[in-house]
C-alpha cells in the first residue's frame, strides 16, 4: 500500500465532483436556449406558421387575377430561377437578414438570379425582437440587401413577424411592447429608403402579440400567411391583403404565394 505524506494527500472524489459543479454552473450561464429550438439564424419566412397554423392548402379559383410568386431562404441554396420562371412565377422574395447577427449566404445568387431572369425581386427580414431593437435590425437589413431603388424591378423591403422558432412566442415582450418594436423598425425602414415595408404575418400570431393592433394598415402592404383554400380573416385594419403565402410545398422550389392583383400591379408596389 503506498504512504501518503502530509500535504500530497489526493482527493479524486472532490476532484471529480469540483468538475461536475463546475460543468453544471457554466451550463446554467449559458443563453438560455429552447430545448430542440433551430439554430439561430436558420428561421424561414412561415417557419412558424407550419408549426402552429397547421400545414398545406390548394388555392381556390378567385374572381380577381392573382400573380404567382416565391419566397426563398438559405435552406433552398443556389435556386433554379429559370425553371421558376417558365413555370409563371412572376415575382420573388429572398430572406436578406435576420435580427443583427445573420445575413443569407446565398442572397446574391437568390436576390439578383431573380431579377436577372426578368422578375419583380424583393427582400425580406426576419425579425427577433428579443435580441435587439426595431430600428437597429431596419438598419441592419436595410445596409444588407434591403433597401429600395425605383428601377421598376425591386419590391419594397418585407418585415416578417411570426411565431418565434428559438423560444417563446411573442419573444418575451408584451402586446404594447410589441406594437412598439414593430413601429420602430417601420419608422426606420421608411427613413431610410423613403417606403414603407410590407408586413408578413398570420392573424393568429398577430392577434396573440399585438393585440390585433390596427394601427398600420393604413401604410403598411400585408402579406398574409395561412395554408388554406382562402386568405381568412385577416388582422385588424386590413380589410384585403397584398400578397398571400398560400403553401410551403408548391410544385417548385420554395413556399409559393399570390400576388393580389394582375403582374402590373406587382409593377405598381415595386415603382411606389
């Protein structure tokens, strides 16, 4: 049996437990994180409509003329622009940024592949109003893909405002709070580009968080999320939508939408 001396005396018990206590207090610093939550960055426009609105619905034949279009993100890499547009879809939107910490790797094959096969392009931003204000994420999307140019080929910039995929909700903020949030990122997005940004949203989020606020409607486009036959009941202050984000699995690449109205009306938000 070996001597142990005074002061080398070994306590691997202590030892172990000191590692544990101190894995269990760095765990415990960590941000807090939802349990299976995506990784961050990685949220898609309707990404929590799936989740929560249910999944997939046919259009039914509407009395005034709809204009085919997509929304794409990172997870649909290097798109196919061409393919889209034989098959009629007419305009596109590229998720640009998301809160102030993530632009698209492939927003410059997306963005510009759309306009460079002829359609009506835009940009849009997925907000998290829990990480930094409205104003700095306007300026963050805006100074990273989604400003403005009267070329007749570029939509205004898109705020999509969902159900948040990395924790609760209404991103931990209050009716009011959020009504505010949002205020502050149009207010922005209007300064700086001199457009007010289209709204994407689906009326149960926005009765949840906002208390169904209709205080935007007035200059904010609404482009409705809802996997149905029909639009729905659409939020407060709104009596038509704009746009209408009608499946996530359409016969091509990317979540499929109509556009309310004939291509030159597509040509009319994008002019201003």
């Amino acid at each position: 049996m070996p001597v142990h001396r005074p002061g080398t005396v070994r306590r691997p018990r202590l030892f172990a437990a000191g590692i544990l206590l101190a894995a269990f207090s760095l765990l415990f610093t960590l941000p807090a994180h939802a349990a299976g939550a995506p990784a961050r960055g990685s949220a898609y426009m309707g990404m929590g409509v799936l989740a929560h609105d249910g999944r997939d619905g046919t259009p039914s034949i509407a009395a005034v003329t709809q204009t085919e279009g997509v929304d794409v993100a990172s997870y649909q890499g290097n798109v196919a622009w061409s393919t889209l547009w034989n098959s009629g879809v007419k305009w596109a939107y590229t998720k640009a940024t998301e809160g102030t910490y993530y632009t698209n790797p492939y927003f410059t094959q997306q963005y510009d592949g759309a306009y460079n096969v002829g359609m009506i392009r835009g940009a849009y931003h997925f907000a998290t109003p829990d990480t930094t204000s409205g104003a700095a994420q306007a300026d963050y999307f805006v100074d990273h893909g989604g400003g403005w140019s009267r070329d007749g080929k570029t939509l205004p910039g898109t705020l999509d405002i969902e159900w948040n995929p990395y924790g609760a909700a209404c991103y931990g903020k209050s009716q009011s709070a959020m009504v505010g949030w949002i205020g502050d990122f149009l207010n922005r997005y209007k300064a700086r580009t001199g457009r007010d940004a289209v709204i994407y949203t689906a009326t149960s989020w926005w009765t949840q968080c906002t208390g169904n606020y209709g205080g935007f409607a007035s200059a904010s486009p609404l482009w409705i999320a809802r996997y149905a036959s029909d639009p729905g009941t659409l939020p407060a202050g709104w009596s038509y939508q704009t746009m209408w984000q009608y499946t996530s699995t359409g016969p091509t690449v990317g979540d499929h939408d109509k556009f309310n109205g004939a291509y030159d009306r597509v040509q009319a938000l994008a002019n201003g």
